[in-house]
C-alpha cells in the first residue's frame, strides 16, 4: 500500500474510542460538534448524515463487511434501522478458526461476493471493519503461531516489562495479521476483475491498540493510528511518506471530493475536516493549516456515579501534546470499584493493576489508572509514552499557557458546549448499553456482566486515592 501510494506517519483519530472515532470518520466533523455521536453507545443523531449514505444517493453501490460505526443505535425520523456504512455482507464465514478469539467473519470472501454483484456501469464503495484487533484475544495463540518473545524488542513506558504483557502483545500482532491478510486478499480480487488500479483504497484505525493508557484515552498511542492511501491511476509520485498532520474528519471531505459530490448540497452537517486529494495529486493547498491536530473525549464506557464521563480536549502541535482535563476529579479509566471499566480486559490491564502492590512499579497503575491534574503538556518528540507532564513545570508555563489559549479559540469556533459552560450535555445525553447506569446498579448488587474487568480488576479499597495522589514523577527532558 505504501510503496504504491502515500504512507501518512502522522495520522490521528480525534476521539481513541470506536464509536465517537467511526462517527468523526463518516461525518468530517470533530467529536464535539456531534452532540450525542460524541459518546460511545449513542443514540446516533437523526440530522448527521454520512458520506456513504451520499454516495448510495448519487448512484454509487455501497456496501460493508465487518464493524461499521458502533456501538450505538441509529435511526431515521421515521424510527427505521439507517445503514450509516451501508448494506451488510456478512453472509460467508469460516468454518476452521485461527484462534478462539478471532470472528467468524470471512472478510475478504463477503467482498468477492459484493464485488460479483456489482453493475460494472456504476462505482462502488466498501467499507471493510475488521473486528480484529479488538479484545479479547486469545492468550497464547501467538505460540501456535511461532510468535517468540523475544520479536517484542521493547515494550512501552507505561506497562510493566514481563513475559505476560509481551505475549499479550505478540497475541495482538496475530490479530494485526489477520486484518492485513484479509487486505491482501480484497486487493487480489480488485486485481482479477482488473480494477485495482482505478480504485482508491484507504486502510486507516479508528484508536490505537488495546492496552492500558492506549485505547479510550488521549495519549499520543491513544490517537496515532497509521494510514495508507493508494490509488494507482491517481496518487502522483507513489511511494511518498507524509509527516504533516491529519486527523479522521479528513476522510469523509476527501472521499467527497473524489466523487465529485459536494456533502453540504446532499444535507451533511458542515464539515469540519479538510480533502486530501490535493497531498494525493502533490499540490498541496497552501490555505489548509497541516501543522496541528485536536483530539478529545466525553462518555466512553460507563463505570463512573451517574454514567458520566471524562471529558478531555487535547491538541497536537510543534512536537507537543497538550490536554485539559475538564473534571480532574473523576477517575480516568473508571473507577476502581467497578474495575476501571473504560480500559479493556486483558492480562496487560490486570498486569498493571497489581503493579500498585509493589512500590516500585506502583507509578505504571498511575499512569494508567491514577487520577490526573488539570492540563498536562509533553514534548512527544523526546516522550512520545506521554509520562512526563511538564504543564505545572516553570520553564514550561507559557508554552503551556500559549497551548491553552489556542485550542480553546479553536473549540470556540467550532461551537463545542464544553467550552460554553455547557459541557454537562455529554453526561446527560442517553446510554443506551445495556449496562447503562452500571456504577449504581453494580452498587446496589445487580450481577451485570463486567464492563471491560475481570473480578479480579475491582478494587473498592483504591476509592480512597485523590489528585494529590496522581503521577509526580522527576522529569528528565531538558
């Protein structure tokens, strides 16, 4: 893909949570400017309307294969099911499994089946949601494989350096594969038909892997995720590295934009995103600002009093990343007591929550699971692990005062409720999980199923840890 197209080494996701992420990616809007669509578990805003429901209203046949944007509800005025990714093929399945974890799902099988249905006359879109790598993985699948420990030549800053959490990550490197042989496969069958070369293929994440501090935070691990475009009859100068900066809202305009069809005509909301065409033909615009991108995140899984969230809004610019913490108080992850449920279950979370025991390892729960102070601020260039926080650090006041100012004129112009006093409308908006209100019924002994734990991930006894308890670590960065 790279090595014919274009490889993007900074691209991000604005919101590191499936759902929010997915919903930035088929609407070109951030986060924050999709009233419930903001949240994991939504109910789905009747007025966003997605550039694949465009495309199949200018005649495109579209269709999908896997996880499209979820979880959540959405529907039309009328009440009926909308197809925000398109019409499902999902009928072929595999009858032999690699592991215990991987889905069913013959990716590359249901888009050979959409591709002989086709009408050649029109174009088509696909959206191929591979549900690997998500959790759960099955652990020790990777030996099976002939994964060896030793291929993990590092392991980040942030989780404990054991062979359990390098299984773990080479049990995840079987699921990247899997994706990535699917990918291989769709690309052969464009090939056969003889369309490969006039089809545009972009293959993106919507967060950064499954591990504690990563995924449903906003780190840079958290919302770095790679990309690759390729467009062998279009892309000039193949085989380019892009180290600007991109975000999710960037696909939707751009894939318009190919299409020839303009969003805001066919009743998308404003789109916030800007087309790469213009980085796909060389001709960079010089009027689009590529120097920065703005993350964030309101609800994601529910495991907090009165299901609220933990709302952050972030910026990544200039080699730094800067965040605000808007309700420093809450837990991060979840609350201990009902098993820090915005962090998946894995032997890699339930590592570093015993990591607490041992004074000398007890700063990687903090990282992951401790509380944290109102702005943080790191130089991602000589840190990209994000430990060090440098925004209450003198030398580093005004670069951290400058990132405030910033990003909050920039959240003003794009309306977001949070910066207007009115950010409360993220925790009152439905969940409509079945573990909705889950920290309460929990509380009140309803057995629900955890919400990303295991049992032995509760920890009622840390409740009593507050801010003044969070990371301090000696930064060395000069």
């Amino acid at each position: 893909m790279a090595k014919d197209g274009i490889l993007f080494n900074n691209m991000f996701t604005c919101n590191a949570k499936s759902a929010p992420s997915r919903a930035t990616i088929i609407t070109g809007r951030n986060s924050w400017q999709l009233d419930e669509a903001c949240n994991h578990w939504p109910q789905f805003p009747v007025k966003y309307k997605t550039f694949v429901e465009v495309l199949e209203e200018n005649d495109y046949y579209v269709g999908i294969t896997g996880k499209g944007w979820s979880p959540g509800i959405a529907l039309d005025i009328n009440g009926n099911k909308r197809e925000l990714t398109g019409p499902r093929w999902d009928k072929c399945k595999f009858t032999k499994f690699k592991t215990k974890a991987i889905s069913k799902l013959d990716y590359a099988a249901n888009f050979t089946d959409f591709l002989a249905s086709w009408d050649r006359s029109k174009p088509f879109s696909f959206w191929y949601g591979c549900h690997e790598p998500h959790r759960g993985f099955e652990y020790g699948a990777s030996v099976r494989y002939g994964k060896r420990l030793e291929e993990i030549d590092s392991v980040p800053g942030y989780l404990p350096d054991n062979n359990i959490i390098r299984r773990d990550l080479l049990d995840y490197a079987i699921e990247v594969e899997h994706f990535d042989e699917h990918i291989g496969l769709m690309l052969q069958a464009l090939e056969e038909i003889g369309e490969l070369d006039n089809t545009v293929v972009i293959i993106t994440s919507d967060h950064g892997m499954s591990f504690p501090r990563i995924k449903g935070q906003a780190y840079f691990d958290s919302n770095h995720i790679p990309m690759a475009i390729m467009w062998k009859n279009g892309i000039k100068n193949p085989g380019r590295v892009e180290d600007d900066y991109f975000s999710t809202i960037d696909i939707a305009p751009t894939i318009l934009e190919l299409a020839g069809v303009s969003g805001e005509k066919e009743g998308m909301a404003p789109i916030t995103g800007h087309s790469m065409v213009d980085v796909m033909k060389n001709k960079k615009k010089a009027d689009i600002d590529r120097g920065f991108v703005m993350i964030g995140k309101e609800r994601h899984d529910v495991g907090r009093p009165n299901d609220w969230g933990y709302p952050i809004r972030g910026i990544i610019r200039g080699g730094y990343l800067y965040l605000r913490n808007f309700e420093p108080e809450r837990w991060p992850a979840g609350n201990p007591e009902t098993g820090y449920s915005n962090v998946d279950a894995s032997p890699s979370k339930t590592e570093t929550i015993q990591a607490r025991r041992k004074s000398e390892t007890e700063y990687l729960w903090k990282l992951s699971f401790g509380k944290r102070l109102a702005e943080e601020l790191y130089n991602i260039m000589d840190d990209s692990y994000c430990i060090y926080n440098l925004a209450d650090k003198q030398e580093y006041r005004s670069i951290n005062g400058n990132f405030r100012k910033y990003i909050f004129s920039k959240l003003v112009e794009q309306g977001d409720p949070r910066v207007f006093g009115f950010g409360e409308i993220f925790d009152i908006y439905s969940n409509v999980s079945p573990r909705n209100n889950y920290y309460t019924r929990w509380k009140n002994g309803e057995k629900i199923n955890p919400v990303g734990a295991v049992l032995t991930d509760f920890e009622p006894w840390a409740t009593g840890l507050g801010v003044s308890d969070t990371l301090l670590l000696v930064n060395p960065l000069k």
